[in-house]
C-alpha cells in the first residue's frame, strides 16, 4: 500500500513539472516578422511600343556586420550606444536579402522593368546593373531611421558607371516596433525611387550626374 502511494505522488509531482513546463512554453511570446516591401507597387514607368524590356540586377548588398541577421536592430532614444537585437521582432528574411529584395522590386516598378535579380534574364536583353552599399542603418524606436547609402548604376555594357551617394531620414510615427518597420519601409521606398530616378537619367546620357 506504501509502495502505491508513493508511485501516486510521483505521478503527481511529474504532472505538476509538466503542466508548469508547458506554461512556460505557451507564455513564450513567437517571433513578429515585418518587410521592407512596400505594400502596394508604385505606378510603372510607361515602356515605349515595340521597345526591347528593360532588366534591372541588383547584386548583393553590403551591409555592416550587425545588421546581417533576420532580428531587427534599434537603439532606444537618447541611448546613443547601445542597441538591442529583437529576437521577437525581425524582417522576413536576413537584412541584406530584405532590403535587396525590396529595392529590386521597387526600382523596377518605377522604370517600368523587368527584375532579373533572381535570374531569368535572356542573355541578349538590355540590362541595368546596380550595386548597392549600406553604410549606415540606424533605427532609433520613437524617433527616426536614418540610412547611408552607397549605390552605382551600369547600362549594358557602358564603361562608366553612376556613382552616387544617398543619405534618408525617415521619422517613426510612434513608439513601438511596428512604426519603426513602417519608417524603414519608407525609407526602402524612398531609397528605390532615388536610384530610379538615376537609371533614367544615365539611359538618356551616359554622363548623368547623381540626382538630387
């Protein structure tokens, strides 16, 4: 009878530490995840008649160090060094292939062109490479995001590329993470028309100068 009892108590022990296990496990909050993708497609460029398709590459981006992971990086307002890596908050993919992404849809959606990011390009169709560099992305909760941008832009087989430098600021609307991700999703956006706006202007004369 002893022998029952203290089986008894052990399975009671035991389904005590499970159930408090699996409280601690459901009170684990899951990871939000945002995208630097705008969420409507800005208007495309009007392609003349009869005119060969326009690609656009974009290649790999260069990012700093602490940026290239899925968690979302942002510093508190105020707190000039510290920044917090947000392991419930982080961007569909790695920041680099994020933000490549978002601006090869972008900038393509605004000429009016075809993304061959991903390949798929035919090997004869005019192409416009574009290298882009994040030097700086600083996303301050309750403030701004500012970004520093490095980009250049080759026509086909042009020997001069477009060689431009763009600095954005974006301010977040509120405090939290979502309006953070919305400020840098502008940012993005803004970002895509800007090197648009290049590629145009290289098309029509190889001696462009960076746009304002």
């Amino acid at each position: 009878m002893k022998a029952l009892t203290s089986l008894i108590s052990l399975a009671a022990v035991a389904g005590a530490i499970t159930v408090a296990l699996g409280g601690c496990a459901s009170s684990a909050s899951s990871p939000r995840f945002y995208t630097l993708a705008a969420p409507t497609a800005a208007a495309a460029a009007a392609v003349p008649s009869g005119a060969a398709p326009l690609w656009i590459e974009v290649g790999p981006l260069a990012v700093p160090e602490r940026l290239a992971r899925p968690q979302m990086v942002v510093r508190t307002a105020g707190v000039n060094a510290q920044v917090d890596v947000l392991e419930d908050s982080r961007w569909a993919s790695s920041f680099e292939n994020e933000m490549r992404d978002a601006l090869s849809s972008g900038i393509a959606s605004q000429l009016g062109a075809l993304d061959g990011t991903r390949g798929g390009r035919p090997a004869a169709a005019p192409v416009v490479r574009i290298s882009v560099q994040v030097r700086r992305f600083d996303a301050v909760d309750g403030s701004r995001v500012d970004a520093s941008l490095g980009w250049s832009a080759r026509h086909g087989e042009q020997s001069r590329a477009l060689v431009c430098q763009l600095n954005l600021s974006e301010p977040v609307g509120g405090p939290g993470i979502d309006a953070v991700a919305q400020s840098a999703q502008r940012l993005t956006a803004n970002a895509s028309a800007a090197i648009a706006r290049g590629v145009t202007a290289l098309q029509s004369n190889p001696d462009a100068a960076c746009p304002v």
